[in-house]
C-alpha cells in the first residue's frame, strides 16, 4: 500500500508509479485496488482519492469519494448532480446523461451514469455509486473523448478490486418508541445504522419541547442530500378532553406548548382511535410536528426534510401519526369534564339535560326549604 501521508503533502508533491497503488478510505472502511499504470497521486484523505493516469489518448483523473448515510441504490440518474458538481470543481461545463443503467457487482447493485462535459475539451465522465456500511461509495473516471472503452474498464476494475466492509444486517424493526406507545414508520424510513448515527446533524429549529438526545430518531436517506429526519419523544403535557368538538381549545393549548407564539391552526388527522395534529410546513427549512394527545401525555413528532419533497414528508408524518400504537385515550379531569360541557358544547342534549337536572334539584330545594321555613312560623 503507499505509505500514508496528509492529502495536503500529496497534492503539492504527488507520486507516481508504475504498480498497482491501493488506498484506505479511512471514513468508509473502504481500500481501493488500482490497475497497474503510470498513476500520479493529486489528493488523499479518509473520505477522497484523486488520482491521475497518463495514457496516449490524454491524462485519465480518477476520483473516488464518499458520501454519508447510506442511500439504498436503486435509480442510475439519482446521483446526477453529484458527478456533475465534482465537473464543475474541475472547472468543466456538463453536456448531459449519455447512458444510465443498473448492475451488480460482487453481488452488489451498482449504478453506472455516463455523461459528457467541457473543460474546453470535450471529455467522458464514467461514473458508479453502491453502497457501503452507513454510506455510499463513488468513483468517477475522466476520460478523453474517444477514449469511452478504457474509462468503462476502469470503472468497473476499481469497483470489483475494492474491499469493502460487511456492515451486520439490521435487525432493528420499523417502530419508533416513546412513553405510552410506538411509532410504526412510513416506507422508505428506518433507524440510523451504528455508522450513521455520528453523522446525523439535524439543524436548529424553534420548536419547543424535551432535548433531542432524549427522543427516539429515524431517517429517510436522499441522494446527494441529507436526509429527512422524524424525531419522536414524549411530553408531559395535558390538555383535557380531545374529539371533534374540542379541537379549537386542544389546537391552541398545542400551539403555545410548541411554538410559544402564534402559529397557524394545526390540521387535524383523524386516528383509528383518537385524533393527531399537524402543524407547520417544512418551508425554509422550517419542521413540520406531529402531536398525539394519549393517555400518559403528548407523543410529539417533529420531522426536518428537503422544502422540495415536503408534500411527500407531510404524507409520511400523517402515515407515522395514523400508524401510531397509543397506550389509550387522554385523561381528563372532573374539572375539564364540566368546563367540556358547559364551554365547548354548552347547546348540546347532554349539557341542556344537565341544567335541567341541576336546576330542578336547585328549585326543589329552594322550596323545600321555604315550605319547612314556613311550618316554622305558623302558630
């Protein structure tokens, strides 16, 4: 293997050999195997290799890298702008996919993407990305035009002469738990691997409720951008009796507990047993919350995610909130009963009926104890 030294040293200096070079992606547990060639060395760090291989048609670059959270590997064009931000880093223009196809190596799916750009010249750009443990593997080669044969080649060598660790399978089921019941989550989302877990950074919001380290967290992985994450904890919080007529006073109790300031009403999801509110929508990077009154409090969903996928993560957080196995209905004190009736549905049959009751107890009394008051009196 080449003796390990900091990328900066390589770049200004570079190696070349005639061998077959490998190189340790330290931060991917990843070692690459290159064919023998006259390879120069331009970059080198646990995360990129950048090498360059000198050929009669033209200097060949080869860049491997990658990139964190693994993202299943299922569309050859999902990691388009990926390849086409690295052209730009090298000064090129692209001109577009010219082929874009699926297949396995070493059992592997691997998605191969070719497309073509300007540096001024004209050139190939072989690209392939798989998956690694709680990431994903890249490698792009750059060849000249009319040299398409040998930047295939290479592409696919690297590939089936990398070694890759065995990531253990993941036996975590698809549920997230908090205080009074679980959380079944939408498809396309699971828990963090071991390996992920460091990487999740999740931006600041103004959202208020428990530490984030205390809330149970899921993930749906995107190509060439972070993930949407579903945070899911639990909240001591009472708000008295929930169904359809008490919605306008539960929502506004919601609100304050979350936000802390005006916000608009929440849509209501109606549950198998119970109801859900959402609030907010994911514009600006702003999350959307999903609150579950049940019977040891408030579950408390809060998801982050790309703006531009915010229909299909509000259709995910309702999935995760009408999935949701909730240990009863919320409690509600002798108190918020009689406030129930006597504010929120005061016309009602059972309110009406309840006046009545007390108002004929209250007259019956009232004249008992003027009947009594007045045989008192009589001679």
């Amino acid at each position: 293997m080449v003796a390990r030294m900091p990328w900066f040293f390589l770049a200004a200096g570079g190696l070349a050999s005639a061998a077959s070079p490998t190189f340790r992606l330290d931060d991917f547990e990843v070692t690459l195997a290159l064919p023998e060639g006259k390879w120069r060395l331009r970059r080198w760090s646990g995360r990129e290799v950048v090498v360059d291989l000198s050929q009669a048609q033209g200097t060949v670059r080869l860049v491997a890298w990658g990139t964190p959270i693994q993202v299943p590997i299922d569309d050859p064009l999902a990691w388009q702008s990926l390849y086409e931000t690295h052209v730009a880093e090298w000064g090129g223009h692209s001109e577009g996919v010219t082929a874009a196809r699926m297949v396995r190596i070493a059992s592997r799916p691997v998605a191969f993407t070719d497309l073509t750009f300007r540096d001024p010249a004209e050139r190939a750009l072989h690209a392939a990305s798989l998956a690694v443990p709680g990431a994903n593997l890249h490698v792009a080669v750059a060849v000249p035009k009319g040299a398409t044969e040998l930047g295939d080649t290479l592409r696919r060598s690297v590939i089936e002469g990398a070694t890759i660790a065995t990531s253990p399978p993941d036996r975590h089921p698809p549920v997230l738990d908090t205080v009074g019941g679980t959380i079944r989550l939408p498809p396309g989302w699971r828990r963090p691997l071991d390996q992920e877990r460091m990487q999740l950074v999740a931006p600041r919001t103004t959202l208020q409720g428990p530490p984030r380290e205390t809330c149970d967290v899921a993930l749906r992985p995107y190509a060439g951008v972070a993930p949407a994450l579903l945070f899911v904890c639990h909240r001591d919080l009472w708000v008295g009796v929930v169904d359809q007529h008490s919605v306008p006073w539960v929502d506004e109790t919601l609100r304050q507990a979350v936000f802390g300031a005006d916000h608009e009403p929440a849509t209501v999801v109606e549950l198998d047993e119970g109801l859900g509110f959402r609030f907010g929508t994911l514009q600006a990077g702003t999350p959307i919350a999903g609150l579950l009154p049940q019977a040891n409090g408030v579950t408390q969903l809060e998801l982050i995610g790309p703006a531009d996928r915010q229909a299909a993560l509000i259709d995910d957080l309702d999935t995760a909130m009408r999935g949701a196995t909730l240990a009863g209905p919320h409690p509600a004190s002798l108190f918020e009963w009689v406030w129930y009736w006597l504010r929120v549905r005061p016309t009602s049959l059972p309110t009406l009926l309840g006046l009545g009751l007390c108002l004929a107890f209250v007259g019956g009394l009232a004249r008992a104890i003027v009947t009594r008051r007045n045989a008192e009196v009589s001679p």
